[in-house]
C-alpha cells in the first residue's frame, strides 16, 4: 500500500508517517520540513501555502496498487479578529488548509485509476463546525474541507468509483499547533484559558492515540460516511 501524507515534520502527520514505515508500507511525505529516513520513505519539499503542482507525485501515484492520501498539513494562521489579522495570512490559511487538499484530491482522482482502491482521509477539526472567535480563516478553511469531502464522495459514487472518503476531526491534540495556541494574546482569543485549561489537566489527546482511532476507522467497513470526530 501506498500512503501520501502532507505536513510530516511534526504532530499527526510525523506519527502517521513513522506508523504506516513500521507496517512496511511505502509513505510518502509532502512539506517544508522532514526528518524522517527510511528505505520505504520518499519526501518532496513543498511549500503548500504557495504551490499547488503535484505532478512529482505522477509516477508515484500511476504504479501504486491501493492507495491512501492524507491531507493533513494545516496552520492555525495568525490567532486574531479577522479585522486584525494581516490579509496574507488569510491566503495562506486558505491556502494550506483548504486549496491544497483540494487540489491535490483532484490530482490523485485525476491520476490513480478509478478501479483501484482509493482512500482520501482530511484532517479536519471541530473548529470547523463551530465558531471560535480568533479563528476565523482557520474555522471557514475547515468548514470547506468537511463540505469538499462529502462532495467529492457523492461525486465519485455518481461514477461507481472505488472511493473512501473521511474528513475527521481529531480532537485537542498534543502537537506544536497547541503550543502555537497556548501561546496567543488572550486579548484576541477569548477561548485562550480553556486551551491553556486543557494542557494543564493533562487533557490534551496524544497523536500515538490519534493514529490508534484513525486505523480503527479505516478498518472498519465504509458505509459512506464522510464526517467522523476522533474525541467519540
Ligand atoms: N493539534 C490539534 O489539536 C488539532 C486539532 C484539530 C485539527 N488539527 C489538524 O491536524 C493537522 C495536523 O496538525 P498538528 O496538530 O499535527 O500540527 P503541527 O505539528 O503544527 O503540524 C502541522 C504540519 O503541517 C505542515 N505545514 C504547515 N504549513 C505548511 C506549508 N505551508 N506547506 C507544507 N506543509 C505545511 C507542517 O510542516 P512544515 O512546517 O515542515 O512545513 C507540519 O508538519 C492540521 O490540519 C490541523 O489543523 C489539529
């Protein structure tokens, strides 16, 4: 198998990568950064706030058998009132969290063929389901993401492709994007003392627990539900 994941230097994505190398899988990381080595481990460096060219993946993509992408590179973006925050980090919010899943679900739709076994897994967020004042580029990149994944699910079915999709909310974990979070003026973010609340009770999910419920849901049979939260 096959697993394309984005954002493998930290958090979620490091632990999903190091998870699949150890099943003997074949990963391959998309990003700024990496630290990861192993035999069965490729990485190309992309800045997904700026790029959306995947063809480096054509090969890839043309002689996997079954394939799984994760879209889980994401930013919090600047943590103020939207009448604050700089308008580039708007973009690059958008950009990262929404417009590259986008267009690199399109690019593997596109290039992996419709009879093999397809899955798109979106690391979403809870965030993108209610309002947290502070976060508003973050909670609307979110938001886009659950309702691209339920789309393009019914859209491939129109087509009887082989098709899984899951845009999943992973819960408060424990990752630098939480220390970004912890670090924020509590003047612009009013949820602040519940983030910090959360770290203090030692209430943050670990990712090794993160990568623990993930496999649980993909191995469960697909029912076609798309939007699935890790916290139940
Ligand atoms: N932690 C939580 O509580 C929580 C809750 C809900 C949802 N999530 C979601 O979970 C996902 C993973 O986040 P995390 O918590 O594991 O945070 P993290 O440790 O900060 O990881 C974020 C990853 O995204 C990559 N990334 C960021 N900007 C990028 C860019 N411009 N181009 C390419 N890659 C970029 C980072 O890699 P480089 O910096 O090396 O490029 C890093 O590997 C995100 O989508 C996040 O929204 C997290």
């Amino acid at each position: 198998m096959t697993i394309i994941i984005t954002g493998v230097s930290s958090g979620i994505g490091h632990a999903l990568a190091s998870h699949y190398l150890e099943q003997g899988h074949q990963v391959v990381g998309i990003g700024r950064r990496n630290t990861i080595s192993h035999p069965n481990f490729v990485f190309f460096e992309k800045d997904l706030s700026k790029t959306t060219d995947f063809s480096c993946l054509t090969e890839i993509v043309s002689a996997a058998n079954e394939l799984i992408l994760i879209n889980n590179a994401g930013v919090i973006g600047q943590i103020e009132r939207i009448s604050e925050q700089v308008q580039s980090d708007i973009v690059s919010t958008l950009q990262v969290n929404s417009i590259a899943p986008m267009i690199l679900s399109q690019f593997v739709l596109r290039s992996f063929p419709d009879t093999s076994p397809l899955t798109i897994v979106n690391i979403s967020s809870g965030a993108g389901k209610r309002p947290i004042p502070g976060w508003a580029s973050y909670c609307a990149s979110k938001a886009a993401l659950d309702l691209f994944s339920r789309t393009i699910y019914l859209e491939e079915k129109e087509k009887n492709r082989l098709l899984r999709v899951y845009s999943v909310a992973p819960g408060v974990v424990d990752t630098p994007m939480q220390e970004q979070i912890r670090r924020a003026d509590p003047n612009s973010f009013s949820a602040h003392p519940s983030f910090l609340a959360l770290k203090e009770k030692n209430e943050l999910t670990s990712v090794e627990k993160v990568v623990e419920k993930l496999m649980a849901l993909l191995s469960k049979p697909y029912d076609g539900e798309v939007i699935y939260s890790l916290k139940e």
